[in-house]
C-alpha cells in the first residue's frame, strides 16, 4: 500500500459512499464508518427519483435545479442499470391558479396568517415546465406536452375533476441501496488501481481521541437504537485520519456530539413516508409512467411505477426524534391513500391493499422556514475549526446530486491538504453499467447469453441483473466460496444461492436485515418466507459473518422489524 493521506469517512449513505469514491478515485486511503448498514438511513427511504427538482424553481433554486438536471443526464449515462427515463403527467384542473402562492414562495414573503392552498393551474405548471427544459440544456429526454385526459398512452384520471395533463420526463432509480453499494465497490477499485487502502466498516462506530481515531464494532445484540448503541469495547482498529468527513446525513449533529464537537445546530430533517401497493387497479392506471399530483395541502405526491407494484409518496413533516425510529403513521397512511384516490378514483385504493410502508429523515439543513417543503435541499460543508484533526460536516444533499456533492467534497478535503485534483466521476461508469445494452431487444439477448454461457435459467440471471446489471456474469462466475447447491434458488425467489454468497463475501453485511433490505431488496417483495430468512441467515452462519448459535434470534430480529418498521403483516403504528 502506498502512504496516501488516509481520510475517514463517517456515514456510508449514498453521499458518504461518493465521497470515498471520489477521495479514492483521487489515490487516497480511504476508511467508511457505519453505525448501521450500508445505505440504511435516507437512501433507502426516498421516493426513488433522480429529477432536476421541478418545485425548486418556485422557490427561486434556479442554480441547484441546473446542477440537479446535469447530474440526471450524467447518471443516465453512468449508471443505467439502476437509473433510467421516466416520463411524470401532472393533472390540472384549472387553466388559471397557483399564481399568487407561486409568487410567495419565489419572494419569501412570509406572512403571519397562512393562506389556503390554491391548485397550480395549467399556464403556471406549463411555464415551469418550459422552464425545467431550458435548464436541463444537454438533456437527452424528451420535451414537455399538454393532453386531455383519455388522448392515447396518458393515466386515466378523474375526468371530472381534471381536464389536462401536462407531461415532462425525469427519471427513476428503482434500487438507490445498491446504487450506493456499486459506489464502494467502485470506491474499492480505484483504491486498488492506486494500491491505497480502502475499507468498510459496517455496524461500528468511530471516536476521535486527538489525532487518533478508534473503530469498534457495534454489539449485535444491542437494544438500542443505531445513534444511541455504544460500542462493544472491542476495537476494530486505531490509526491517525488526515482529515474526517462527517457524512452522517440527519445524525450529523448527533455524531458531532459524540465526536465532542461544539457546534450550533446544523439539521433539521423533516420526515417523509411512503406506501408501497401491489392493488392491481392502481398499478394498471399508471402503466409505465408515474404520475405527480397535488395533495389537498398543496404538498406534491407521486404515484410511480414499482416493479409489478405501485409506489406512493411522500409527507413532509418535522421530525425531532431519532431518525432511526421514523415509522410511518396511520395518519400519513390515510394522507396518501386519500391522494391517491383523488388522481385514480375507479381504483378506491383501501388501507387493506398497502403492501408495506417505509418512512425516513431527510437530511435537511435547520432552518426557520415557513413550511418544511420551503427548506433548502442544497448541500454545504460546514468545517470545524479548532479540532486536531480537519474535520468537515455534509449538510443536506439528495440522491440525484450525490456525485456533485462528491466531487465538491473531495477538491475541499484535497486542498486543505494542500493537493490537487488528479481525476473526478464525471465519465466513470459504476460497476455493471459498463458496456450497457442499448435498447430492450439488445439486453434480452445479453441475458440470453448469459443464460447460456453460464448455466442458469433466464430467470436466474434477470433477477441477479436486476440487482447489478453487466456486473452479473462476474459475480455468479466467481470461483472462490464455490458449493454445490449454487445453482439453486434462494427460497421463493429467483435468485441463485451463488449470487446471495457472492454479495454476502463481498459486499460488507453483518446482520440479516443487511442482506434482506440493501443486498437483495427482498423486503419489497410479497413472497419472501421465513424460509427465505433463514436460509440467507445459514448462508451467512456458513460465510462466518453470523455465529451459527445466533441464526433463530437473527431470524427473529429481521421478521421483527419487517413487521413494526415496514408494516409488513401488521398496521401501522398510529
């Protein structure tokens, strides 16, 4: 290894996991800290789009949705098999409206008494509209159109409520947890083409002691919440950061806290739930376009396209408590449900047909804001002065400027060390992007060679391709950990028991939720079986990552919080 600046990086959220991509990219040692998983706080909590930002312009974020556009073409371009098109229909009901709300936002006048929300009416959405696609300039999508309800290939809304859809394209990122996971594994590879260290430590927690810094595991059966657990007493490893970034996202207070950093309040996260729906009437209005309406509040909602299902969201409400504990409400249920049925009332979607729901903190900078939807969703750096070691806070940031924030990220830390720049993302395709089918018709007869080359059933390698696009004939050819059962299902699925070894050697899981939620995404699916669970908790009792004597009370743990975190099975808490 050579002797590069080693830079800790606390938090392996999606911006966390581009900081040390891009950090490693630029040949330096690079250590990620998690007291959780992977991509486990907003990342995996968001509505799943990459979008410029279309409500930003209201607020005068003209900067921030030019940025946000440029970063949609670039990730289209970079990652296709997790981000691809999609095209949004607005339903309006008035020709005129929103205009005086519109302007209020744009100017900040706050006033003492609020006013009821008015419905944007069809000169205003079509302006922003003709607005957004100026802005996106070098955009390979579409433009904008006006239609009527019922013109062919547009969502049956409620005729009698709306009398126009306005369309634009933004796009969708179905798996932002293994988005984030194929940015460590691209973080490894540049580390390894620079011969600099780069590791992951998942479910441990860092402390700062002068210059030195300590990882220690967190206990698995700790009993409280991630940003409460302490550590085992165990130590993973000491060693002197040149510089800490705090990447944290809504726990970046508290980590400074721990870190004995004095500093004003930095977040003010707001919470955000979702609904996932498999009601077949729903999911057939969308078809494959999503649709983005407002909610008798004023508060967007999209309804998306989710696979075979239906993905509804989101609130937007202050949320003070620890951001591990944001479940959704029976009430933000309803207010969902309730928008819903206003854009699709033929489909009379019942809290019986939620599916699961999830609900997350958005990592937003504290603010004095009128509402929670006015706060800022820029990101900053905020450094820390005085400390024995440099250290730098992320605040705000979203999923479709992760790469952005990446790049400003590392020219900061690479300058106060008095470097420069030696390369940047800007055209590195992610791993399993590389060489990407073009069109339908070329990936099916990819994955039919697949099919072919390598033994398993087409199935097999759609439901493996899913999870990591061209990377797929790499992971399941891999010959270390090989067995004789490789070929065989994961019970309930698709997926080859060779490629559950492959992302449980390889991609840095501790706990079974880890391989269930962020590994596999199998918690969206309705079929997974408690002999799903157990069987990737055996495959993980085999690999050494869980003690065999622990499989029944991991199995336990992960039903657990399918049931109270997801509502899988059960209501919501209200």
């Amino acid at each position: 290894m050579n002797a590069a600046p080693h830079i800790l990086v606390l938090g392996a959220g999606i911006n966390g996991a581009a900081i040390a991509r891009e950090l490693a990219i630029n040949g330096l040692a690079v250590t990620v800290v998690d007291a959780a998983d992977v991509a486990s706080g907003a990342t995996a909590y968001s509505s799943r789009l990459i979008h410029g930002g279309l409500r930003y312009l209201e607020y005068g974020e003209f900067g921030l949705v030019r940025e946000s556009l440029a970063e949609r073409t670039r990730l289209l371009t970079l990652a296709p098999q997790f981000v691809q098109p999609l095209r949004l229909f607005i339903p309006v009901a008035t020709r005129f409206g929103g205009t005086r709300g519109a302007l209020r936002r744009f100017f900040g006048w706050v006033g003492k008494r609020k006013l009821m929300p008015e419905p944007r009416g069809l000169q205003l959405v079509n302006a922003g509209l003709w607005l957004y696609d100026k802005l996106a300039r070098s955009s390979t999508l579409p433009r904008r159109g006006v239609h009527r309800p019922g013109d062919a290939n547009t969502p049956p809304v409620d005729h009698a409520k709306y009398r126009w859809l306005c369309s634009y394209w933004d796009a969708q990122i179905l798996q932002p947890e293994r988005f984030t996971l194929a940015l460590l594994e691209d973080a490894r590879r540049a580390a390894e083409e620079h011969g600099a260290l780069f590791r992951v430590f998942t479910h441990h927690r860092a402390d700062l002691a002068g210059r030195t810094a300590t990882i220690a595991p967190v206990p698995r059966d700790a009993a409280v919440s991630s940003s409460e657990a302490q550590t085992s007493g165990e130590v993973a490893d000491r060693f002197a950061p040149a510089a800490v970034i705090n990447a944290t996202g809504a726990w970046v207070d508290h980590t400074l806290t721990r870190l004995h950093v004095a500093s004003p309040r930095l977040m003010g996260g707001t919470k955000g739930s979702h609904i996932v729906t498999h009601q077949p009437a729903i999911r057939e209005a969308l078809g494959e376009s999503g649709v983005y309406a407002e909610a008798d509040d004023g508060r967007p909602v999209f309804l998306l396209p989710f696979g075979d299902a239906a993905l509804i969201g989101t609130t937007d409400l202050p949320y003070d408590r620890p951001p591990e504990t944001a479940v959704a409400t029976e009430a933000e249920i309803a207010y969902l449900l309730d928008a819903a049925n206003d854009v699709f009332p033929q489909a009379a979607l019942a809290r019986e047909d939620v599916t699961m729901h999830y609900s997350g903190v958005r990592p937003l900078p504290f603010a004095e804001a009128e509402t929670p939807g006015a706060v800022t969703r820029r990101h900053f750096l905020k450094e820390h002065e005085g400390g024995a070691v440099p250290l730098m806070s992320v605040i705000g940031g979203k999923l479709t400027t992760c790469r952005s924030l990446a790049e400003e990220t590392a020219a900061a830390v690479l300058k106060r060390l008095d470097r420069e720049p030696i390369a940047d993302s800007r055209e590195r395709p992610l791993p399993g992007g590389e060489g990407y089918p073009s069109d339908r018709a070329s990936l099916a007869a990819e994955q039919r060679r697949l099919s072919d080359r390598l033994r398993y059933s087409l199935p097999q390698i759609q439901a493996v391709w899913r999870l990591c696009g061209t990377s797929t004939e790499a992971a399941l050819a891999e010959t270390s950990h090989h067995r004789e059962d490789d070929r065989e299902n994961l019970p309930d699925t698709q997926i080859p028991l060779r490629y559950v070894r492959h992302a449980i050697a390889n991609h840095w899981p501790r706990r079974l939720s880890d391989v269930v939620e962020r590994r596999l995404l199998l918690h969206f699916e309705r079929t997974l079986s408690d002999s799903c669970l157990r069987r990737i908790a055996e495959l993980m009792a085999e690999s050494g990552v869980l003690p065999a004597g622990q499989i029944d009370a991991e199995v336990e743990t992960c039903r657990r919080r399918l049931r109270e975190h997801y509502g899988r099975g059960k209501a919501a808490d209200s």
